[in-house]
C-alpha cells in the first residue's frame, strides 16, 4: 500500500509510503480500504487505526523530486510495553 505526502509546497519534497501489513500476524489492526475515493486511480490507499505502528525499514532516493519510505507494520511496541510492565511490577514488589 503507497501514499503521496505533501506535495507542491515551498520547503517540502514528495514522499512515497510504502506501507506493508500481514493482516495474519496483525489481526487486531483495523484497515479500511479507501482506494476508491482516491485522487490516483493506480494506487492503494488505506485508512489505518491510530493505534497502528510502523518501524521504518528503509528510505530511498528516487530522484531530486521523489523519496520512497518503506514502513512495514510492527508488533515491537507490545512487546515493549510488556517488558516495561513486567519491570515495574518487580520494581514496585521490591519497593513498596
């Protein structure tokens, strides 16, 4: 799935959003598929739950005009916030 950024503004490039999701390790992310209201008749576009992230993967340079960012879906943050819920539970056993 791709996306456009900001385009035709003083200061700002044209970015293209490269976006992968299996929806089989990911199946609690909610994914809408919004290509045919899209301005570009050509591309896949989604509309993705806020609560999704991405871990960049690469940036490539296309030309003076374009630049590609390759951004798959991650489940890291979960495994952070597990392994930070998981110290403080020890440090408040130890402390309190």
């Amino acid at each position: 799935m791709s996306g456009v950024g900001i385009i035709g503004r003083d200061n700002y490039q044209p970015l293209i959003f490269d976006i992968d999701i299996d929806m089989k390790i990911h199946s609690s992310t909610i994914l809408a598929d919004i290509s045919s209201f899209s301005q570009f008749s050509d591309e896949q576009e989604g509309l993705f739950d806020i609560r999704t992230v991405y871990e960049i993967q690469n940036v490539d340079y296309i030309d003076i005009e374009k630049h590609s960012i390759c951004m798959p879906a991650t489940n890291e943050c979960v495994r952070i916030a597990k392994d930070y819920l998981e110290f403080m539970n020890e440090y408040l056993k130890k402390n309190l």
